[in-house]
C-alpha cells in the first residue's frame, strides 16, 4: 500500500496568511519562530528562528460533527510551498505519534488509534488502510495531541 503525507490544504493556508479567521473566527497570531519545535503544518518543514510564523485554531474536517476535533497549529507566515509526499515529513521528528483512522463521513473509526513509532509511522499507516472503513490517517502529537498532517491512500 502506497501512502503520502498530506498537508493543510494551500487554499485553506492562503486565506490564514491573508488574514482570514481560523477555526474559532479570530484572526491568526502573528508570532516569531524560535526555531525549537514550531512545525508548519502545509510546507511540513520546521519554521527558521526569527521567521514570522501564524498560531491559529485549525479544524482539519470538512464538516461540523462531534468528532470533528480542533486544535492549535503553526504556519509559515509568507507565502510557503505545500509539502508532503511519499517520504516522512521533516516536522515529523518526535520519537512517537497518535495514528488514527477516519471514515469517509469523517468520523473516527474505533480501533484504528494508537501510538507508534517514528520509525514504524509509514507502515503502520500504511496497515490502517487495509480496513476499508478508513479513507485517511491523522498523524497527532503523543504528547499533545496537536494535529500534524493528514496520509492518504495513492
């Protein structure tokens, strides 16, 4: 099973970078990088210190429903190219994530979360897919449970 790491979709990224408001409908902070764990979440590489970054609310669904979870994340400020691909993204770094399996109507399916391994992230995403209930992965923080990006099916 072949798999990509999807990030915020750029349209949805342009409109916060323009100003427009996140999740919650307050407009993004503007803050700058420290350089030490800030991740954005579309060019999926690790925000430069002293680059401009956005902190806003982020709900990563297409529909208001109870599952439909929302959460803090990072942005590049400027303009910045979507990421993603076939190879673990850069801000993938922590030793362990929450993988969890979503339906086509966006909802968890039961049984698909957990936490894995970096190094086993890909194939353990990958094995989700064999349930033909889930139609994309989330990838959250273990820690946190901040959202990070989206696997689809190729």
């Amino acid at each position: 099973m072949r798999i990509r790491f999807t990030p915020i979709p750029t349209d949805t990224v342009r409109a916060y970078q323009a100003g427009g408001p996140d999740a919650n409908g307050q407009m993004p902070e503007r803050q700058v990088s420290d350089g030490d764990g800030n991740p954005c979440r579309h060019c999926l590489q690790m925000i430069p210190a002293g680059r401009a970054m956005l902190v806003l609310a982020h709900r990563p669904f297409p529909t208001l429903h109870p599952y439909a979870e929302l959460g803090p994340v990072f942005l590049c400020a400027d303009a910045c190219a979507a990421g993603g691909g076939a190879d673990v993204p850069e801000i993938l770094n922590s030793p362990s994530y929450i993988l969890r399996g979503y339906g086509d109507d966006g909802r968890i399916v039961y049984g698909s979360g957990a936490v894995v391994s970096l190094a086993d992230i890909s194939a353990a995403a990958a094995s989700r897919f064999s349930d033909s209930r889930i139609a994309y992965v989330h990838v959250r923080s273990a820690s946190n449970n901040c959202y990070h990006l989206r696997i689809d099916r190729v």
